[in-house]
C-alpha cells in the first residue's frame, strides 16, 4: 500500500493521481448541494432559488413563523416518541437473536428484512389504509381517552410509523453488537450466584450499552429526517418539519426552507457525530463504525 | 475463569445447572421479541396485505365518500395499471432505476477503492465518515440543494450564461435527466459503503502475491481485487436498487410533468386523485417489479459465479506414478 508506493514518490503515478482527482470529484459533488443549502439560507431575497443579497432576515422571520416553531417541536416530540419505542422494541429483539436463537429466528430475520427493502412510499401507504381503517393506530376509541400535548392521536400516528424502520435498525445493531460477544460472560455471572435480573444489570446491559446508544440516536435522527411516512400520516396541525417542507415545494420555496434545513443539518450531524465517538470509545473500527450509522451492519 | 489453582475443587459447586435449565423455562425463545413482533405485523404485515386486499377494489363514486369499495374483487386495476402513460411511468421508472445504479457502480467503486487502498489509513476514518455525512442530512434537503444548481436561475446556468456558453438560461430542470442525476446523487452513498467494507477486508497481500506472480495492474484489478470486492459490489447494487426504484421525492422535487416515477404516481393516487384502489395495485406492481428485478439479478449472479469457476478450475497436471 502507501508503504510499497512510498520509494517511488518522486515519479507522478498517472493512475494514483487519476484516483486523487476522481476522490475530489465526488467530495464536491456529494458536497455542492448541501453547501448551496447552507449558502442560499442567508438569501435575503423572496424566492430561495434566485440569489439576491446575503442577510439573515429569514433566520430571524424563522423565529416569528408559529408554524415553523411548531413544526420543529412536533419533530422533536415524534423523535422522542418513536426513539423510545425502537430503543425499547429493537434492543429487547436483538437480546432475543443473539441469546435465544431457534427456528423463530429466519421468520422474523426475514420480516426485519421485509421492512428494511419495502420501499418508504409503500409503507407510507400502508399505514395510511390501516389507520382509517382501524380508525387511529390503536383501534377506535382510543385517541378520546388520551389527548394531551405530549400523547396524542396525531403524535402516535407519527410514532408507530417513524418507529417500524428504527425497530428493525435497532435489532440489527443489538444483535451484532451481543453476538459479538461470548455468551460465557454471563454464564460466569450465573457461576458467581447472580439473580438473573443483577446478570442483566451488571454483565448484558454495560455490554450492549454502546449498541442500545447508538442505535437509539439513530432512531432519533431517522425520525427527525423522516418525510415520506410522515407526509402520509400526519394529521393537521401536528405535522413534522419535513412535511412543512415537502409541502412548501408545491409553492414558491423561500429561503426560510434553508434556514431551517441547516438548523436541522446541524442538530442531525451533532446527533450523529455522539454516535461515532460513543462507537469509537467502545472499541469499534472506523469501518464498523460507518457499518452501523448507515444500518448495513 | 476458574484457574488450575487446586483449591477450586474444594469450593461449593455453583449451580450452573440449574441456572441454565432455570432460563426460558417458562417463556418460549422468542419471548423478549414479542414486541416487536407485534408492531411489525400490525403496523407492516397486516397493511401492507391490506394493500393487497385494496388492489382488487374500485373507486366508487364520488356520492359514496368513500375513497375506496371492495363490493366487487377484480383485476382490473392492474390492467389499469399498465396501461397508457402509467406503463410508460413503470418503463420510465426502470430505466432510471437500472442506469442510476450502473453509475453508482462506476463512479462509486474507484472512489471505494481510493478509500480503501489508497488513503494513509491516519486518514481513513475521517474521510469515511465525509462520505456519511450527506448520507445522514436529510434526503429532502439535499435534493432541493440540487434543484438550486441545477435550476434557471441557479448557479451553474448563471455561469454557462456568463461564458456564453449558453443563450438561455440552463434548461434541464424537471427532466428526467434531472431525475436521473437526483438518483445517482442521493444514492450514491450506499454504493461506497459497502464496496468499501469489501475492499478494506481484503488482505493487501493478496494483490502483491498478484503482482509478483507477473500480473500487471489491471490484471490484478480484474482478477483479484474486483472478484473479491464481488459481495460488497452486489450488496451496493441491491442497497441502490431497491430504495431507488421506490423513490418518491427526489421525482417529485426534480422530475416536474415529465420526469415521473413509481413512487410518486403512487403517491398521487393517494393524495390528490383519490383512486386508493389503482394506487394499490401500481404499489403491489412495483413491488413485484423491485423482487423480480433482484431474482433476476441473483439468478444471473449465480450464473455467472458458475461459469467463472468452471473456466478457472485449475487442471494440476498428473503426477505419473
């Protein structure tokens, strides 16, 4: 490798420098659009796709649009919601992969694969039919008994929904992370006279630990990104930023679309950069870390 | 955990025994997935044959209020379906999807290779995780970044205007050119990832035994790196593939009137024509478009495989005795 390469250095290799040139090429353009995002938010003119001058009045007119606020909250309460539902759901799944397999397993591997490969706009559809059908995600008659700010019938459309793709995502991450690990260490704590639920405290939960974390702050950011299902469950007046979004492109964008997209860009990536670091200090490879943030773990 | 030490003997037998029998003694294996098991089939399983169920129906009239009647079971909204300019969608949709992941492939996998082979491994990491980054902003956003580039007002027409190279202000938005360049770009990511796993697992040893064997560059390329990169570059085609197929919003942030796909058709009939019945069976006919298009896939993959391992079989020549 850079090794073998490093005595010929001096001499420009034409197919090193092709790559070199061909790795920039795709940096900028994997770049470019997200860049032009971030740029076109200090648009101060009326129409985002038109440039007219640099200001920050859309960030500061962002502040004063109900709607906006609201939807940036709705986000954040969906995002709790279906968090703590994967979380809970994905890593309990994944404990029972890696420590009690059976026949049951190939079912439901096969079912969190069917998940995984439906396409997000059949999902959508799906849960939409159901949900009239059914009269609300939990039967008719349920969303009169519980409506408040925090639990409600719009927010647990969004949550069951948001909650079916970070299940299945959880699950994987939970597995590999416990399959990874010899099933001997808590055979050792049962030698040593644990009660299995000190076993579980003590030996599989600081075990899985990193995996549960970070597959629930991917569960968080799957949610706060998510546009298809939501477009197709959200009820008025409780619908998630990228509803706001999606439905603002039938219009005339406005850059106040970029202003809150980077706000969201940074929220996204600062969720994400605490799972590389909680990965990386668990002892993962930069490799296993890309695995599990992109789910192909 | 229990060393040679000689006083262990003496210590009272743990019961480990009992613990284990003691374990899922009550509860079935599958106990802990419960559930999960049970949002998977109420809020997948069940709708997604509901879909199905619906495919069968018809759009009653209008008067009813209702978006959808299953009175009368038939086919023919799959008729429906694949006639006129929705055959032409699901055509349109296929060759989209079918280029943008052959582009993925040959822009993704010399920058995998770059990656994996090329980089000071100090760098590595840092420089994956550069290829996450667009991968985790959200999928909406960055196609409207897109839209901004590529739009008459935008940048690249402004300056191709400036040049002189164009009259006009740049034309290709809602293209299905648009669509295509949206696909590749949105999906690009999930190429590189896997074609990276693939390469960086592969011992480098195995390309100097390569070339000290005699063979040149490509040759290495062509018999060693890429053959062993197989499963990573199959992977990627699938991981491109599928979601690509059923995409829904980068058609309808970039693809206007006439750079229409599945996704979006399917989502017109459910949020503004109102013909749940139609809308189901294009979504069950995409289905079955996306695991006919991977069975035929594997199916040639096999196919190949086969062949290339019956054409290098390596004959030893016989040892007389």
């Amino acid at each position: 490798m850079s090794s073998k390469a490093a005595p010929r250095r001096n001499r420009i290799d034409p197919v090193n420098a092709g790559l070199n040139i061909w790795a920039i090429l795709v940096y900028a353009f994997l770049f470019l659009p997200i860049f032009i995002i971030v740029v076109y938010s200090f648009n101060s003119g009326r129409a985002l796709e038109s440039w007219d001058s640099f200001g920050t009045n859309w960030y500061r007119s962002l502040v004063d649009n109900p709607v906006i606020r609201k939807s940036v909250i709705t986000s954040l309460k969906v995002a709790v919601g279906a968090t703590i539902i994967s979380t809970i759901l994905g890593s309990l799944a994944g404990i029972a992969l890696a420590r009690r397999p059976g026949k049951w397993v190939i079912v439901f591997m096969g079912l969190v694969f069917l998940v995984l490969v439906t396409p997000e706009i059949v999902d959508a559809i799906a849960l939409l039919i159901w949900y009239v059908r059914i009269k609300g995600p939990f039967g008719p008659g349920f969303s009169d008994i519980i409506d408040s700010d925090l639990i409600n019938y719009g927010l647990m459309r969004l949550w069951v929904g948001h909650a079916l793709f970070s299940t299945a995502v959880v699950t994987l991450i939970v597995r590999a992370r416990l399959a990874g690990f010899d099933e001997s260490l808590e055979e050792a704590a049962a030698d040593l006279y644990a009660p299995p639920g000190r076993r579980f405290r003590q030996i599989t939960l600081p075990l899985m630990m990193p995996a549960v974390l970070a597959g629930a702050l991917l569960a968080f950011s799957l949610s706060l990104d998510n546009t298809i299902i939501s477009t197709f469950v959200a009820v008025a007046g409780s619908s998630p930023w990228p509803v706001y979004v999606f439905s603002a492109l039938r219009a005339v964008l406005r850059p106040e679309v970029a202003a809150i997209s980077t706000i969201m860009l940074l929220l996204t990536l600062f969720a994400l950069s605490i799972v590389a670091i909680v990965l990386k200090r668990s002892g993962d490879s930069a490799e296993e870390v890309a695995k599990t943030i992109t789910g192909a773990g | 955990m229990s060393g040679p030490g000689q006083d262990v003997a003496s210590l009272p037998q743990p019961p480990v025994a009992e613990a284990r029998r003691g374990r899922g003694l009550h509860l079935p294996r599958f106990a802990l997935a419960i559930p999960a098991w049970l949002l998977f089939l109420f809020f997948f399983a069940v709708p997604v044959l509901w879909i199905l169920y619906y495919s069968f129906g018809y759009k009653p009239s209008f008067l009813s209020g209702q978006p959808i009647a299953t009175d009368q079971l038939s086919v023919s909204r799959y008729g429906e379906a694949l006639s006129g300019t929705f055959f032409l969608t699901f055509k349109n949709t296929f060759q989209i999807s079918v280029i943008g992941t052959f582009l993925c492939l040959v822009i993704g996998f010399p920058f995998a290779y770059w990656l994996a082979v090329r980089v000071d491994p100090k760098w590595r990491g840092l420089l994956l995780g550069l290829v996450i980054v667009p991968f985790w902003t959200n999928f909406l956003v960055r196609t409207i970044g897109l839209r901004i580039w590529m739009g008459p007002q935008g940048p690249i027409s402004g300056i191709l205007q400036d040049l002189g190279i164009l009259g006009s202000p740049l034309d290709v938005l809602f293209t299905k050119f648009a669509v295509q360049v949206g696909v590749v770009y949105n999906y690009l990511p999930l190429m590189i990832l896997p074609i990276f796993v693939a390469l960086d697992r592969l011992d480098p040893a195995l390309r100097e035994a390569s070339k000290d064997l005699g063979a040149g560059r490509f040759k290495t390329m062509r018999q060693v790196t890429v053959p062993l990169a197989m499963p990573g570059i199959i992977a990627g085609a699938l991981l491109v593939f599928i979601p690509l197929t059923g995409d829904y919003i980068t058609a309808s942030v970039l693809g206007g009137a006439k750079g229409n796909m599945v996704g979006r058709m399917v989502a017109d009939q459910f949020l503004t024509a109102q013909n749940w019945a139609l809308g189901s069976a294009m979504a069950m006919v995409l289905i079955g478009m996306i695991l006919l298009a991977v069975g035929l896939f594997a199916l040639i993959g096999l196919g190949l495989r086969a062949l290339v391992q019956r054409k290098r079989r390596v004959v030893l020549a016989e040892v007389p005795a």
